[in-house]
C-alpha cells in the first residue's frame, strides 16, 4: 500500500513539473531600432530572446507601426511590415515609427509583446514635393511645389513637371507667398503637352531650412473624374539627347545634390 501511495506521488510530481515547464514562456528584451531616420531608409529591428528553459525560438512575429504628433498615443499598423527591417516611405514623414516583437518559441508558443521606445518624427528629406488636391470635374484648382532642407542662399529652382492630359491641364504659375516682387516665375513652352516647364527666379536669394513653397502652379480639371499623378521629369528641347531636369541652384552658382524628387503629387477629380 505504501509503495503505491510512493509510485502515485512520484507521478503526481512528474505532471505537476511538466505543467510547470510548459507554462513557461518565451520573452524578449531590449527591443530597438537602428539605422538612418530619412525616407527610402532601411531600418534594423533588434531584440535579445529568452527563454526560461532555453527552448529555442520559433517563427517569432514583427510588426512595424507609426504615430503622428497629433495622436501620439495611438499607433497605426504599417501593413505589410512584418520583417525585421522596413525600408522608411513618404507616408511616415511626421511620424514616429515602433517595432514590435511577439516572442515564439520552437514548439508554437508565444510569449507577450514588447513594443520599442518610439524613433524621432521622420524628417522631409532634402527634396521637393508636390502638393495633394482632391478638385471637381470642370473647376480650377491650385496646388503647392514646396522645398525641404535646401540649404541657404537658393537662386533658382528649375522645375519639370509631367502630367496626364486627360485629366489636367497646367495653366499658369504664380510666385509663393511672401515672396511678392522677389519671385520671377516663367513657363517655357516645351512642345509637349504633358511636359511643363517652370524656372523660378529670386531676385534675393531665399534660405529654405525647412519646408517652404516654391511655387504654385493653376491648373484646370476636365470632365473625367478620377486620380491622376504629377511627377517631377526630365525632357529635351531639342531632341539631341541633352536632357533639362529639376534641379536647384546656389548663389555661389552650384546646385544642390542628393535632391530627393520621388514624392508624386496626386490630384483628385470628383463629379
């Protein structure tokens, strides 16, 4: 009798250990992000995994999300990043950027969450960028070319600008706010219809260190409704293979290198 009382305890003890160690779960430390904070930049997602009883991990799960200043305490899944890099897009300018980790050991279980302290607000880079504007069919609208983190001393900006005619038409250019008799903006005709041309002059050279329009351009809607793009280009006057692009000039007569122009401007025509 006792020996079976001895044989049930010891078994009792051995499901009691193997509930013990199957409870034990899988945690991650020191969750963070490294890399440069600037559009078209990859950042690295890194943790150090854990686990109680050194069971290896598994298919651990990443998730990338960002918050805006105006509701820093609401994150917002970034969809479809889900690896442990993430290469850092226009949306995010703004926005702070998290990298989330769920722990998963190799036998399926997961471990809780932990989030990474937030990066800095993603900076505009030095670039230009063309304003959004939703309009209706058959209106005139206006919309913004603004500068980001040019530099001082900035003489001219030479912009080309293609767009789709069955749905806009560019009309006219006016000088930026503010910049009224210092400003002088010229359309040269290109020949092509869905190429623009704009040189925009200051008579005294202007700083922009921020973010600051450029130019306005007037356009006209026609009766097709839909979404239709605006790009920054590049085209030959002549056709000898001597291209004019977008660029930006110094007073001291260089230009400014590394611009990023990759930001399109998206026009919406509603009926």
């Amino acid at each position: 009798m006792i020996k079976r009382l001895l044989i049930m305890g010891l078994f009792l003890l051995l499901v009691l250990s193997s509930c013990v160690l199957l409870n034990k779960l899988p945690s991650v430390l020191d969750v963070s992000i490294h890399g440069i904070l600037e559009v078209d930049q990859v950042l690295v997602g890194s943790y150090t995994y854990s686990h109680p009883h050194t069971e290896k991990e598994g298919a651990s799960i990443f998730q990338w999300h960002r918050s805006s200043t105006t509701t820093p305490n609401v994150r917002e899944l970034i969809d479809g990043a889900e690896n442990t890099e993430y290469r850092i897009t226009w949306a995010d300018v703004g926005n702070k950027l998290f990298f989330e980790v769920t722990p998963v050991d190799a036998r399926g279980r997961s471990g809780n969450a932990v989030v990474s302290l937030p990066t800095k607000e993603v900076p505009f880079p030095v670039s230009l960028t063309i304003e959004d504007k939703t309009v209706s069919t058959g209106s005139f609208g206006t919309l913004d070319i603004l500068g980001h983190r040019l530099g001082g001393g900035i003489r001219a900006v030479e912009i080309i600008i293609e767009h789709d005619t069955d749905f806009v038409d560019l009309l006219a250019v006016t000088e930026p706010t503010g910049q009224e008799g210092n400003c002088i903006v010229t359309f040269i005709p290109t020949g092509q219809d869905h190429i623009s041309h704009i040189l925009v002059g200051f008579v005294n050279p202007i700083n922009i260190t921020d973010s600051k329009t450029v130019v306005t351009l007037v356009f006209a809607a026609k009766s097709t409704p839909g979404t239709t793009e605006l790009s920054f280009s590049s085209y030959s006057p002549d056709h000898n293979g001597d291209e004019i692009a977008t660029s930006v000039l110094k007073e001291d007569e260089t230009f400014v290198e590394g611009i990023n122009l990759s930001k399109k401007g998206m026009i919406t025509i509603y009926e």
